[in-house]
C-alpha cells in the first residue's frame, strides 16, 4: 500500500473520478481539481507529495505551471498526461521537469506503478533540457510510437549507449538525430557513419583517423570520425556490418575511453555519446561469429526498437499530411488525399516502411496534376509485380513479364494518363519520369554493392563522378542511407 498525498489536476470530472478512486484504493490520499490555479495554491502552500496533471486546463497550461513548480519544489515529482500524443509533448515534459509523461488513454497499474517509483526515487533527481525545437523530428501517436517517445525522454538527459534496432527505412538515424538534437550534448556535433557505405579495409582510418604515411596513399594526417564528434555524439549506422578488427578496437574505446590513429602511438582521450543502429539480428550474427558478443553488450546498454510501419497502421494519416506538407513548402503544388485513398495506404504493407512512404508521397505531388488523390491512384501507385508464370513454350511471348522493364513503365504510363481524366500533365514529364526511374536503379545497386561507389559505377557502365553527380542531385533518402 502506497503513502502520501497526491494532488490530481484535470479539467475532465470523470478522469478524476476515476484517478481519485484508482489511488485511493492504492493507499495514497487524494485531492482533485479541475483547474491550474488551484493546483498552484495547493503546491505554493506545501501541500502534496506528488502531481499527477493534464497538460490543457481551462485556466493555465501544465507546461506553463511546470517551470514554477520546480522553481518552488524541486523535489516535487510531476507526472505529465496529455491526449496531445506526439513526441515533442513528450520532449516538453521532460524540458520542463516532469518526473513521467503518460499519453491519453493510459493504462491505470502502469501509472500506479509509476507513482510507486516517483514516491520512492532519491531526491534532487530533475531533468533540464535545452530550448524547443520548432520541428518535429518523429510523427506518430500510435501506442508502439509513444513508447518511443517516453524511453527518448528519458534518455535526453544521460550519456547511456543506445542501440537503434528496426527494418531499414523505419526512422533509425531520425531518432539518433533526435537522441543528440534534444540532449544535453546538443550544443556538440553529430557525426552520422554507415559501416556498409565503407570499405572494409578503410574503416579503422575512417573512425579513428590516420597518421601520415601509415599506409599508401596516407599523405597527411586526417581525423577520424571520434575526434570529429568530440563532445558530441557519434552515430555508428548499419553496426552489424562492422568488421571483427575494427570491432576490436571500438570495444577498447568503449572500455578504456581512448584510442589510436592508424600508424599513431600516443593514446587519445575521447568524449563522444556513441549511439548504434543495425536492421541485423545481431544476436544471430554473434552465433554465426560475425559480431563480437562482448562488443554487442557494451553498445546494447538501452535497445529501442523501432516498429516497422505495418505495425503502426494508425500513424499512416499523419505521417501523409506531414509529407504533403513539406512538400508545398518545396514548392510543389498542395495535394490532398481522400478518405478512399487514405484507407488503401492505411492497409498497404509497406515493406519499405516510412522511406517508402515519403517518396510515395513526393511522386505523387510531382507526378499528378490533381488537388485531389484518390484511391485508382494510389492503387495504380502500389501494383505489384505479378508472380513469376511458368516458363512459355519456344516462341510464345509471355505476357506481363515481370522482367519486361519496358512493358512495366509503358503500362505505368498509360494507368497515368488515364487517372488524369483526358487532361494533359504538367510540363517537364520528362525529366520527371526519368527521375522516378533512375532513382531506383541507383538505390537497388548501391545497395547490391553495399555502397561501394566504385562497383557501383562498374555495374552501371557510367563514370564515378558522374555517379556521385546524380546521388548528390537526386537527393533521396534511400541513396543518402547507403552511399556517404
């Protein structure tokens, strides 16, 4: 049974109906208001061992009243709900102080339990963060996503190793960049490296820097990405694809805090956060002795793991009107999508998560001429491939090949022009359908090649710098994660 007395402020007579009754029957005495400023008198005068507050009240704003209370009562543990379900309602709770944010509904043992813990803890314990960022880095109020949210709040505040787990295109680097951007070492640089962009025999020299003629072709010293990120944070992408000797020497740093250039001697002191991420299951890659299980524990110290997007269907709406935003901020013409159309990528798959979706969206608002997407779009945009068909007999032409590249876009083509209603396309067609075809190609061999420019290119039949040209002018997420 729990003691003390907990003060409940919430505009809503039956939430506080329902608090009141949960823990009163947990042991703890309980006061209810519906407004701020009662709940101000009461802690101004001492009263209460914990708050538990909504964020909206009639009267004043929780964030607002946030700042006074910790002023005051340093020690007074503040749990912050809000139907307000978005990441950076969980950022402002923990800018402000809040002991826990809880979204709207919640479940009543979890903030019992909660209770328990803020009751308990050492006192003196707060969080301080730095001023609100205006853009949101992370869209979702899904269930999966809100567990996100509050383990990246109470993260912000520590210098904890952090391993990213989830299916590529989910949002790992968006939520390396949020861990740094809101944290405490967010006045330091972000350091962004893809162990698959990089050869493997590069990789020591990339991390750790090179001494002049450590090695042919190292014809002055150059730092490495620690000493780039010091004071920072330093974010170690598709980790699972690091090799063992490398693996080695990043294990030393992490132990003893130092480490060597490449044909260096003196050891050097690092400060850098490092934060991980890998679409492996590394756990199967250290059974197979392709990941050192020694190194796996020291990175795996907080693991978050991002929800692919089928598993977070609800956040689709959103994460669209987020798209078509930036979008008009672009420059392109302002798309909306109807409720038919919405339901069809509400129920897609998604096998390319949220990378998928955002370059969905971006042909759709380039592409199509109308202010309005309907469903015979979206279902035009999403065909898939048909299954292979036995092989046809000796001249007999298959139809529908799903290798016939040619036969794919000249269909493609023709469900667009028909989804234009016999009007004609904006101009610069072109150059656009060029573009949505090259885009691909490019990603599905860098890819292939693991990032390697240089086959890359080979495959290609085209020079590297023209290679790293198009890269650089097509600007899309799917070849910025695998070419650096």
């Amino acid at each position: 049974m729990g003691r003390g007395t907990i003060l409940v402020a919430d505009d809503d007579a039956s939430i506080r109906t329902v608090l009141s009754q949960a823990l009163t029957r947990a042991g703890y005495d309980i006061r209810t208001t519906g407004h701020a400023g009662t709940l101000w008198n009461w802690v101004s005068q001492g009263e209460g061992d914990l708050v538990v507050t909504d964020v909206v009240m009639p009267d004043e704003n929780a964030f607002d009243l946030l700042p006074r209370i910790r002023k005051l009562r340093p020690d007074l543990p503040v749990i912050v709900m809000s139907a307000q379900n978005t990441f950076m309602t969980a950022i402002r709770a923990s800018e402000r102080g809040a002991y826990e944010y809880l979204p709207k509904p919640f479940d009543l043992k979890e903030l019992i339990t909660i209770v328990g813990r803020a009751l308990s803890r050492p006192r003196g314990i707060g969080i301080a963060l730095g001023e609100e960022v205006e853009e949101i880095p992370l869209i979702g109020r899904s269930p999966a996503m809100q567990d996100i949210y509050r383990a990246m709040a109470r993260l912000m505040s520590t210098d904890l190793t952090v391993m990213i787990l989830g299916e590529s295109g989910t949002g790992k680097e968006l939520v390396a960049r949020a861990l740094h951007d809101y944290g405490k070492r967010r006045n330091g640089p972000f350091v962004a490296v893809n162990m698959a962009a990089i050869p493997r025999d590069l990789i020591e020299s990339e991390l750790f820097g090179h001494e002049k003629g450590a090695f042919t072709g190292a014809h002055a010293r150059s730092p490495g990405r620690f000493e780039q990120a010091e004071g920072g944070t330093l974010f170690l992408d598709e980790i699972g694809d690091m090799p063992m000797e490398a693996q080695t020497r990043l294990l030393r740093v992490l132990q003893q805090g130092e480490y060597a250039t490449v044909g260096g001697k003196a050891p050097i002191r690092t400060n850098v956060r490092i934060i991980a991420a890998t679409h492996k299951d590394l756990r199967q890659s250290i059974e197979q002795g392709q990941f050192r299980e020694d190194l796996f524990f020291r990175l795996n110290v907080v693991p978050l793991r991002l929800p692919p997007l089928r598993e977070r269907a609800e956040d689709v709406p959103d994460l669209v009107r987020h798209f078509l935003s930036r979008a008009t901020r672009e420059g392109l013409a302002p798309k909306q999508i109807d409720a038919a159309a919405m339901d069809r990528l509400k129920r897609y798959r998604w096998p390319g998560n949220v990378r998928e979706l955002e370059n969905l969206v971006r042909r759709l608002t380039a592409l199509y001429t109308q202010e309005t997407i309907t469903a015979p779009i979206i279902d035009a945009e999403l065909d898939v491939a048909p299954a292979p068909a036995p092989a046809p007999a000796e001249g007999v032409v298959q139809e529908h090949d799903p290798l016939d590249l040619s036969g794919a876009v000249e269909r493609y083509l023709k469900r667009y022009f028909d989804s234009l209603g016999g009007a004609l396309p904006p101009p610069g067609l072109y150059h656009r359908v060029l573009r949505e075809v090259e885009a691909p190609l490019l990603g599905a061999v860098l890819s292939a090649t693991n990032g390697n420019q240089i086959r890359a290119a080979e495959l290609l039949g085209v020079n590297r710098n023209t290679l790293r040209k198009k890269i650089r002018d097509l600007d899309l997420p799917i070849i910025r994660q695998t070419a650096r």
